[in-house]
C-alpha cells in the first residue's frame, strides 16, 4: 500500500511540473546604425531599362555621358 501511494504521489508530482506553463522571455536585440551615405557620382557604367524607355549613364571621373531614350517619344515617329 506504501509503494502504491508512493507511485501515485511521484506520477501526480510529475504530472503538475510537466503542465507547468512556462514563460518564454523573449530577447530581442535592437541595432541601429547610421546609413553610410552613398556619392551620387560614382565612377562606372549604369544601364537601366524599364516600359518608359532606356537610360544609360557612365563617368569614368573626369567626363560624364548621360543617354535617355524615352519610349514614347519613339513610338510617336
């Protein structure tokens, strides 16, 4: 009877701890940096093309060329 009561105590003790809600904290960690700003007159090739046309712009440091071709100007010729 001692055994029986002690099976059912320790199953029972158990049984509440498994149940136990346990709480989570969350650790969130925050970074900020600051934005590094980038030179608007890289040096390089960009080409870009989209439904209103293309523009295609290359500086090399000491001269810049600019070529915008706008789609509706073509298709009104």
């Amino acid at each position: 009877m001692k055994k029986l009561t002690l099976i059912i105590a320790t199953i029972a003790t158990l049984g509440i701890v498994s149940c136990k809600e346990t709480k989570e904290e969350s650790k969130t960690v925050v970074v900020e940096q600051e934005a590094q700003a980038q030179e608007e007159d890289q040096e390089g090739t960009s080409l870009s093309v989209s439904s209103d046309g293309v523009e295609f712009s290359t500086n090399d440091g000491d001269s810049k060329t600019e070529i915008n071709i706008d789609a509706k100007d073509e298709k009104g010729k």
